[in-house]
C-alpha cells in the first residue's frame, strides 16, 4: 500500500510486496482475506454406517492384515439380503484410511551408500521361465551371480547341481579372477555351503572351509538375518535384469537346446559383458581401492578316496561312475567339482568324467557310465548287454536304444546281442556312432545284416585269441640222480640207458629214481 500511495504502478508495488497481482487487485478493492476452505460434508448417507463399527473394525484390529475383498464376501454371507456391491469403493477407501492411521506400521526402507572397493555381494539364482536343455534333455543348474555394490561390475557362470560350497568356491574365485581385485567385504544370504544357521554367535556359525576361503583372499565375510533376502537387494533385484536379458537372447538365437554346456556358458558371458558395458568407467575407478589377488587359488572341490571295484566303477555321492578297467582293485583319488570329476591314481592324472546328480540320498542310484572304458570287456563277454544293470546306459543315443529293442524282438537275443556289442565296438574304435548306426539301419531294412557284414565293411581287427595252453614235456626223475653225493656228472642223462649207467656206477638197494616213460 505503501508503494501504491507513492505511485507506483499494481505490477510494481505488488512485484515488490512478493504476492501475485491478484492478491493486490483484490486489497485495492477493499474485498477481505478468503476463507479457509471448510471440510466438505457428505452428500450422501453413510453406506458403512450400521456394518463399520460393530462388524468390521473388530476384524481389522484382530487382523489387519484382512484386505476390503475379504471384508466385503464376509458382509455378503452376514447380510445375504442386502445388495452390498455398490460399497465396494467406499469400504476400500475405508480400510485404506484406518490402515494408515491405525494399522502396523510399514518396515522403513533407507538408502545405503558404499564407498568403492567396500564390499561385494554373491548369490545362486534359478532360471525358471525358460527351459535350458542339453542334446534335448532339461539341464537343471544355478546361475552364480557376484557384484561389486560400488560400480555396480557383475559376473556370473553356470552352476551345476546345486548351491554347495565346491559351486560357491569356483565361482567365487573366478568372479574375483575377472574383477582383477578383491573387495574388503563379502555379503551373502543364509547359504549352507557358508554358515550352519544357526541361533547363537554369528562366529561360530560360519563354517570352517568359508572361513577358509575368505581368509584366503582376505575378505570379511557377512551376512543378511534369517528370512530377511532385501538386506542382500544389491545382487537380488539384479537377478531379474540378468534373467530378463538371458531370456531375450534366447529368442534371438531360437532355440533353448545346446549341445555342451560351454556353449551355454558363452551365451551366459554375453550377457554379463553387455550389463558391465556402461558400468565400465565406474568399475575401472573401483578398480583401483581392490586389494591384490594371491598368489595361487583355494582348493574349489572336495578330495575322496574310493575303491575300483571289479564292475570298472566307483560310487561318488549316490552316482556310479565307469572307470577305465585297468584301475579295478585300485584305491583311486577323486576330486569332485560341481560339474566334473578328476581322478588320480597316487599323483598321476587317470581320467576326468561329468559329474552327474541323483535323485536324493534315499532314491535309486544314477549312473555315469563312459562306454569306452567298457567296451572292450563288454565285447569280451557280449551277452552280458542282456541283463547288465546300466544296459539303458551303455548306449549313446535313444535312436541306438531304439535299434537294439528292435534287434531283441527279431529274435535270437545271443545273436542280437553279438551283433550289437559289436556294432559299439566298431562305433568307438573304428568309425563313428553315426556311420555305424545309419549302416545298421539300411543293412536291416534290406534284410541282409549280420554280424559278418558288419566287421567285413568297417574292417574290424579280430579278437585278441587267448594264449594256447603251454605244453610241457614230462622230465625223468633219474635225471635229478647225478645230486646225489658220488654220482658222476655224465649221469644227467634221461631214459633207461642213462639210469642203468647209473646204476652201475653206483649200484644202490633201492635207487631213489626209476626210469619212467615220458608220457
């Protein structure tokens, strides 16, 4: 008003007092302060009025939990001759009002913040919306997923089998081999392969070989409470982004089917690397606060000693596994990974076969069984295919297994057998199994296959023969005569003149040797 008396133009003086032009038109004028805005009262009769208080409340405060949905069928089957679908909205906004002035209150959430170099986060996730499969079986595995919580770097591999602590050391130490650098602290959930879960000291619950293997990279292992899996949300929520982006590239290459695991493994890695790309600045400033890597890595499997039985197999873990023969009553060394088997006899490296897994401890064995390591003892003994326990096993495909149940309905079984153990033999030693099949095939709808054809088209080396029996000739006793004390050398001679000579050099009562015939 001042400014107003001084002459000053509305737009100025009301520029000057700091309040809209509106606000001066209407001081010019005279006109008082608007009032404050009364609540507005309901236009209608309350629908909830005879239902609110004395029926649903009571069920709010007993459980709060109970949503308007719930309330509203229970007030159908209270009231059945009243419509009460038209108060669906209404007792919504009820509820949802009571609930937030009376109801529980909600967990707080607060904002973390991690210097670089701080701490990493680990876990195993499951692929659940797509169906990965190996030579079209389904391949169950976990995918091992680290992260760095500062820069935000990822890694991830393949985990066959389930969350053991040999699936979380290999990935553990190959995560921090890409990363170049360990973090000062490493987080995980309730993992059995890391902590025993337990109520009591946190110390004691971390099992010894964890301890082990942090201790080893100098890191501080950590964990989220019991139940709680958002404490560990830097490598949880990820999970989505990286399965959504596994998902994708599965329909750009069109199909779910590989034929080696690697291969899905190097799919897997496309993936991550496309995640890190705009994390790369980040990760190379984090880069620089990781400590170094040891010198060597920590032992990523287990050591058991098992004994080859005379089957040429060994039981690991409820699966029997076929060894090459020559190991049979041998104690052998195994070191078991999550996906593989490494066995040694004392030091020297024998063989290394997939690891498979059964069905649990209480169900039947499984079987792993290398038809090379066997071959040769199965063409020994042929008509051991027909009641052997892992026949299904010994065959490399269903289009083999298919042929051999042809073969059994033809039927002499002896020849049948025969003829196929030696179409396996031809198929690992000679020619390859899909040759070998495709001959079997044609050679059976001609109506000409035999056991001959076969080893005349691939030219099949025979059978190693066994040694033929050593004829020995029987020697005379008498020749052992020229032993005795006084007996002349030249009486080492055998037959009856020898014996009679000898005799009468020496003669005796009773001569410790007769001549005896050679037969």
């Amino acid at each position: 008003m001042s400014k107003r008396r001084a002459g000053s133009r509305q737009e100025v003086a009301a520029a000057a007092a700091g309040i809209s032009v509106s606000s001066a038109h209407r001081i010019d004028s005279g006109r008082l302060q608007p009032q404050a805005a009364k609540p507005r009262s309901r236009r209608r009769p309350d629908p909830l009025a005879e239902v609110w208080e004395p029926l649903l409340l009571p069920l709010l405060e007993r459980h709060p939990a109970l949503t308007p949905t719930t309330l509203l069928e229970h007030l159908q089957e209270q009231k059945p001759d009243q419509d009460l679908s038209s108060v669906k909205r209404t007792l919504q906004r009820r509820v949802q009002q009571w609930k937030a002035l009376h109801g529980p209150t909600p967990e707080v959430m607060f904002p973390l913040a991690y210097q670089p170099g701080e701490i990493g986060f680990c876990d195993f996730t499951k692929v659940k919306r797509v169906v990965i499969t190996l030579r079209g079986e389904p391949f169950p595995h976990l995918l091992f997923h680290y992260r760095l919580a500062w820069s935000g770097w990822a890694y991830g591999q393949v985990i066959h089998g389930g969350e053991s602590f040999v699936a979380l050391s290999e990935g553990l130490q190959n995560a921090l081999a890409a990363c170049g650098g360990v973090p000062r602290e490493l987080r995980t959930d309730r993992l059995s392969a890391a902590s025993r879960n337990r109520d009591g000291s946190y110390a004691l619950d971390i099992t010894p070989r964890y301890q082990a293997l942090c201790a080893h990279y100098g890191l501080s292992p950590s964990r989220n409470n019991r139940g709680v899996a958002h404490e560990n949300g830097i490598v949880e929520a990820p999970h989505g982004h990286v399965k959504r982006r596994l998902e994708q590239k599965l329909l750009l290459r069109g199909s779910c089917n590989f034929d080696e695991p690697a291969e899905y493994g190097e799919l897997l890695a496309e993936v991550f690397s496309a995640l890190n790309a705009p994390r790369q600045r980040r990760y190379e400033q984090e880069l620089e606060h990781l400590g170094a890597l040891p010198a060597f890595r920590f032992a990523d499997y287990e050591l058991l000693n098992v004994r080859v039985r005379s089957t040429s197999t060994i039981e690991v873990r409820q699966v029997i596994y076929s060894v090459p023969p020559t190991l049979i009553g041998r104690q052998v060394t195994v070191r078991l990974h999550h996906d593989r088997l490494i066995v040694y006899l004392g030091s020297d490296w024998v063989c290394q076969l997939p690891r498979a897994y059964g069905t649990g401890s209480h169900g039947p064995r499984a079987w792993c069984i290398d038809l090379e390591h066997l071959i040769d003892g199965l063409r020994a003994k042929p008509r051991a295919l027909l009641h052997c326990r892992y026949q299904r096993h010994l065959f490399p495909d269903q289009h083999w297994w298919n042929f051999w149940q042809r073969l059994l309905a033809s039927g002499d079984r002896d020849a049948a057998a025969r003829l196929m153990v030696e179409a396996l033999y031809v198929a690992v030693r000679v020619a390859s199994f899909a040759l070998v099949l495709a001959f079997l095939q044609q050679a059976q709808q001609r109506q000409i296959l035999s056991l001959s054809l076969l080893q005349q088209r691939f030219r099949v080396p025979p059978r190693p023969s066994a040694l033929p029996d050593p004829v020995i000739p029987q020697h005379l006793l008498a020749s052992y005569d020229h032993l005795l004390p006084g007996a002349p050398l030249s009486s080492c001679g055998s037959g009856a003149a020898a014996a009679a000579q000898t005799a009468q050099a020496r003669p005796l009562p009773q001569p410790l040797a007769a001549a005896r015939s050679a037969g």
